[in-house]
C-alpha cells in the first residue's frame, strides 16, 4: 500500500517578478516582538472566555434546562404520554372507604389505651404517693403526735402530779384535764390518719388508775364489805362490762404500803357483829382483780414512777398502729399449709406420714426435702426412737441421721450433723427448757 506524503519544499517561482514580489511580502509579513505580543494578546482575548461570560452561559443553559423540564409535553409532540388512569368500581372506592375508617377507628383505640394506661399510671402514682405519706404518719415518731391524753380533775389533788404535766409538756405530747367516767383516771384518744380516718377519734382500749395507799385500801374494803356506798371499784366493773377489751391498770403510790401489804392481811370490823372481823389477804387482793376482774396491780414509789409508766404506754401505743400494719398475719414458725390445722388426717390413718413431716419441719432451718428424707427412713416417730434406743453412746444418737442423703432439684447431699443433733435433743430431751437451736 502506497502511503502519498505532501512535499515540504517550498515552490519559487522562476520569474524576478514573483521573486521581488514574495521578497516584499516576507519582509511585510515578518513580525516585530511588540507585534507579536499585540496579536497573540488579540488572539488570548478571542479564544478565552472571562468569568462573568461562563457565569452567564451556566445560568442561561440552566433556565433553558428548567423551562424544558417544566414546560408541559406538548399537544403533538414526542413527550412521553402519560399513562391511562384506570376507573374504581365503587365496590373498591367501598372498600377503600371501610379502611380507612378501620385505620381511624384502630387509630382511635389505640389512643384510647395509651390514655386509659396513662390514667392508670398516674393513679398508681398517686396511690403509692399516698400510701406512703400515710405509712410515714403511721411510724413511731409521727403517730404519737396524734395522741392526745386526757387527765381527770381529781388526779391534780396528787402531791407530785405536777410532775407528770411538766413531763408531758417537755416532750411536747397534747394533754387535757377533762373529767371522765372513771375518777382518778387517765386515757387516750388518737386522731384519724389513714384514709377514710380523717377527723376521726379513736378511744384507745388502755385506762390508768392512779389511787393512793388510802384510795386503794377503802376500794377494796368497800367491795368486801358490800355496804352499797359508792366506791371507785364501781365505774371500773361497769366499764369492763360494757367493754371487756378494755385493759385497766391500777396504780398505787406507795412503797411503805406495798411491804405492809405483802407482809400484813388487811382487816374490816364486821357492823353486825363485834367478834366477826373480815379479812383481806393481800393474795387474795391480786387474785380478785387480776384473774376476775382483769384488772392489773401495780406498786409504785412516787409520781416520777407514774410518770415513766404512762410514757410507756402511751409509746407503745404509738408503735401498735405501724405494728399492725407491717407485721404478718401468720406466725413465722408455722408450716403453710391448705388447711388451717395442717396435714389432714383420715379415719383410715392416711395423713399420717403428713403430719410426721410437718413436725420435723418446725425445728429450724430444716427443709420439707430434709423431713422427707427422714420420714422416709422412719416412717413413724416410734421407729425413730426405737432406732435411737439401739445405740450404744450418745455421741451415736446424736449422728444418727448425718449420713442420710437429701434430694432436691437433682442434687444430693448429706443432712449433716447439726440437723442430726437437733432432731435428736427434740424428741428425746426431758428439759422443757431447753433451747434445741
């Protein structure tokens, strides 16, 4: 293959002419420095556009852009057509509809839920804010300020009463002298504070008697004697009777009395008959009041002594109201059980191995695994005293049980000696005082 090239020679013409002619033109067409730099300045300022035209051009061809992106498709034209709508039947603009009120009514029930669990919310809130604020009035402390102990007139006639109100108004306790069924008493009454208790007074079930040696003496000799005068033993009985949970303390002060009484019986002349004498035996006094009557004795030296016992009871008394509401209501030694007397016994003697269980169970820390184990291998008390009965030495008895393996949720183990020893003191000791833990 032939490759033509084009020649690189310069053609002169022949004649002089051309010659002086393209002589001339050369020295025309030679460029000066200062007009080479004006020409290729020309040329710069033909080919490279400035800034401000490239701004221009962007944001003309971008208008040009969004109108052709805007503009509508024309009538005729090659746009892309538009697809066909499709017409609903109105059984789906129907079913359609039942959705969309599904969803509202969905919408609506779920609002519902979260408000009405709000609303639960806050009333647990407010019934835990409560229950608090009412188990920190019931503490100790709080509740006693809502005693209030009521002192009658006759007890201000005491030498060494004062001393009592002084106490009172120290620890700043609410008293009044008021007069009340019972002469020479003292009561209590306690405010309303759990719910539903406001304003409310309650009457403590505790009544004080404070009497003198001679207060006490001619009580006790008028109820002997029945002569009909009134005596303060009368409003006491009469209390009791209307309430029998009333608990009534008599207080005498003084100690001299208190060893006279214990060491000397008391004496009454008979009104009708002169050789007839009626005696009361200090015994038979604490007898009387206490077994009978319900009544509580108790000596004392002075009106400092009366004092620390009415603050005592007024303090327990003030502990009683969280006592009953913290404590439990079964007793923690007690097996829980179905029944409330424990492990049913039929007239067959099923039950039985039951109820030999459940007594293992009240010694301490032993476990129904650890009673069943033994009642396994003894399956009646008898058995296992026979078995103890056996043994030679006592340090044996004691051991008895420690290599019985106890079961409990797949894993084994021994019942150990402590449990052994237990066991064995419980059912062969002859101490009853003895203490088996």
């Amino acid at each position: 293959m032939s490759v033509l090239r084009r020649a690189k020679t310069w053609e002169i013409s022949e004649s002089d002419a051309s010659d002086d002619e393209s002589t001339v033109d050369h020295h025309l067409n030679v460029d000066t420095p200062s007009k080479q730099t004006a020409r290729l300045e020309a040329e710069g300022e033909k080919k490279v556009p400035s800034l401000t035209d490239k701004c221009q051009t962007s944001s003309s061809s971008t208008k040009q852009n969004q109108r052709h992106a805007l503009s509508p498709p024309r009538p005729g034209g090659s746009g892309t057509p538009s697809p066909a709508r499709k017409r609903r039947s109105k059984e789906e603009m129907e079913a359609d509809r039942r959705r969309a009120e599904e969803k509202k009514e969905t919408r609506e029930k779920q609002r519902a839920v979260r408000a009405q669990r709000k609303e639960e919310r806050r009333h647990e809130q407010n019934r835990r804010r409560e229950a608090a604020e009412n188990l920190k009035k019931l503490r100790p402390e709080n509740c006693i300020k809502s005693f209030t102990l009521s002192i009658h007139p006759d007890l201000l006639e005491h030498v060494g009463c004062d001393f009592l109100l002084d106490t009172l108004v120290c620890l700043e306790w609410r008293f009044n002298i008021e007069k009340q069924q019972i002469p020479h008493s003292i009561t209590w009454t306690r405010d309303g504070l759990q719910e539903g208790e406001e304003g409310q007074v309650s009457v403590e079930d505790q009544i004080v008697l404070v009497l003198t040696a001679t207060d006490f003496v001619e009580m006790m000799l008028d109820n002997v004697e029945e002569t009909g005068s009134e005596s303060i033993l009368v409003p006491v009985l009469e209390c009791l009777n209307r309430n029998a949970k009333k608990m009534i303390t008599l207080l005498v002060t003084d100690s001299d009395y208190r060893t006279m009484a214990y060491n000397k019986p008391l004496f009454l002349e008979d009104q009708q008959s002169e050789s007839r004498r009626a005696t009361l035996d200090m015994e038979e006094v604490l007898v009387y009041l206490q077994l009978y009557k319900n009544i509580s004795l108790v000596f004392l030296d002075d009106w400092q002594d009366v004092t620390d016992h009415v603050c005592a009871v007024t303090k327990s008394l003030a502990k009683r109201p969280f006592k009953l509401l913290t404590e439990r209501a079964e007793l923690p030694f007690c097996v829980d059980g179905s029944w409330a007397s424990g492990a049913r016994v039929e007239r067959d003697g099923s039950g039985l191995i039951q109820v030999w269980s459940k007594q293992i169970q009240q010694l301490n820390r032993v476990s129904p695994a650890v009673a069943s184990t033994v009642t396994k291998s003894f399956p009646s008390p008898r058995l296992l005293l026979q078995a103890y009965q056996n043994l030679g030495s006592e340090e044996e008895r004691k051991r008895m049980l420690v290599g019985l393996l106890v079961k409990n949720g797949g894993k084994e183990r021994r019942i150990g000696p402590d449990i052994s020893a237990r066991i064995y003191r419980c059912f062969t000791a002859q101490n009853p005082q003895l203490v088996l833990d």
